[in-house]
C-alpha cells in the first residue's frame, strides 16, 4: 500500500520538534526504538524494522506525546460516538471488531489470554471487558457479549475520549484494526 507520503510527513513533522536521536515507544507488547536521524522504527523484540502504518502511528503518537499528550478523561466513546467518523466506519468494523467477533464469538472468556501477552487487564462490562493499554496514556476497552437464544456474539472497542487529541479518524482505525488483529 502507498503509505510513503503518510510517512514522509511524519518524520517530517517529528523532526519540526526537535526529538532527539534516539528515542522509545512502547506501544502494545513490544517496544520500538526510533533513530530520528536515520529515520527508522525498530522492534525491539524482533530487531525488525516497524511496518510502515505502525511506524505512522508511532511517530504521530511519539510527536503528541513530546507536545503535550491529554490525559486520560475516564469517559469511554464507541467510535461512532467519535467526532468526524462518517465515512469511517464500515472500514473500522471489518478490520477490528469483526476479527474479534470470529475469534471469541464462540468463547469470549477466552479473551482473557491475552492479560499474557499484553499490557491489559480485565473489568467489568460486556460479558468480558479488558481495557488494553495501547500506547502510554491511551487505554483501549473492548467488551465483548455471549451469543443467547436472539443474538448472536458481539463486541464492541470503546476509547478514551481523550484519543481525539491525540490521534486522528484514520490512525484511530488503524490503532483498532492492530488491536483487532492482536488480540
């Protein structure tokens, strides 16, 4: 896919702040080492470099968080529930609830495996809910509901509000459709 203008402008931006060489980021399991000058996102954990819409991701989390990130409010939001989404959501549902739906559907407590392998933790809500802490400053919860006699499973990510002042729409999705994909 042509994410090189998407990433361009990153680096291009983050450089306007004057980072610093080497920086890090932990986002989801795995920490990514950013070289601002040789403009690269490196996995830690695999020595590999970052895929190019996680490095966009990253480098526009990493330029909000050296600004000033919002903290976190408490209050959760779907993601039609979100600010200029329209348009947003069909791509949104298929990459990242959808994924969920076909894994847990059948057995959502199984969801609770992921406390193993990333930076979450159960809470109540939903027949099983588990916040994700995504980036520092960016929890994620994903609630999901059993199949009964008239519907079948569901699940549904909920966002801090705060999320808008630090991503846009697009790298909403795109945090969610990784979310997805990982659980």
């Amino acid at each position: 896919m042509g994410y090189e203008i998407a990433l361009k402008k990153a680096w291009e931006d983050l450089a306007k702040l004057k980072p610093g060489k080497n920086l890090s980021v932990k986002f989801l399991a795995d920490e990514y080492s950013i070289d601002a000058e040789a403009r690269r996102v490196l996995s830690l954990s695999c020595n590999a470099p970052a895929k190019e819409f996680f490095s966009i991701l990253i480098l526009h989390y990493l330029a909000k968080k050296i600004t000033g990130l919002p903290k976190p409010t408490g209050t959760w939001l779907t993601f039609r529930e979100l600010s200029g989404v329209e348009g947003y959501y069909d791509a949104y549902h298929k990459r990242s609830i959808e994924p969920i739906i076909r894994k847990y559907g059948k057995n959502p407590e199984a969801v609770k495996a992921v406390l193993d392998r990333l930076p979450a933790e159960l809470i109540s809500g939903g027949d099983f809910g588990i916040v994700i802490r995504a980036f520092e400053g960016v929890p994620v919860l994903v609630k999901l509901w059993k199949a009964d006699e008239e519907f079948g499973p569901d699940a549904n990510m909920y966002f801090d509000s705060s999320i808008t002042g630090i991503f846009c729409t697009e790298d909403i999705v795109v945090l969610a459709g990784i979310i997805g994909s990982t659980l």
